[in-house]
C-alpha cells in the first residue's frame, strides 16, 4: 500500500507448518517474481498470521528500500479468507 492505495496484488500458495523459515521462504518465491526484496520476518509476524491470519510489513522490516509503506500478508484458505475478519478502522488512520 502506498498510503491508501493499494499498488499490487500477490499470491502465493503456502503448505505446511507456519514458521519465521517457511514464511521467509514463501514471501521469497511471491515477491522474487515482482522483483521485489523480501522482507525480515520476526516470530511477531507469525504470531499475527496464525492468530489474526494477517500481519503487516513496513518499510524498516526490508533491508533494501522499498516504495510503499505498508506490505500486508494474508492467510487464505481455498481461495477465501481462513475466518472473517472486520477491518479496523484505527488501522487506516
């Protein structure tokens, strides 16, 4: 996202255990395609995936520079969301 835009879109198909490894793995493979650097992954970010099926990367998650301000991972299951979720709007402010 590059303030309230959203500047692209990417998927990636992910199976087995989610870790810091296999997270940095796969976002590795989506982005690699985009050219696009791939972000450090904390214990954090899993946490988040497994627990809200989002997490968030921002440009100081990249050690390479990157132009927007916010990456944002879903998890997706079958093509749809794991569980629905609300949008927060005080995530948007």
């Amino acid at each position: 996202m590059d303030g309230d835009r959203i500047t692209a879109s990417l998927t990636a198909e992910f199976v087995g255990n989610l870790s810091a490894e296999a997270l940095t793995a796969a976002l590795r493979d989506a982005l690699s395609a985009s050219d696009l650097p791939t972000p450090s992954v904390r214990d954090t970010h899993v946490k988040h995936l497994k627990n809200f099926n989002v997490t968030r990367f921002y440009p100081e998650d990249f050690v390479e520079s990157v132009d927007f301000t916010v990456m944002t991972a879903e998890s997706l299951l079958n093509g749809k969301e794991k569980r629905p979720h609300k949008r927060n709007p005080l995530d948007e402010a």
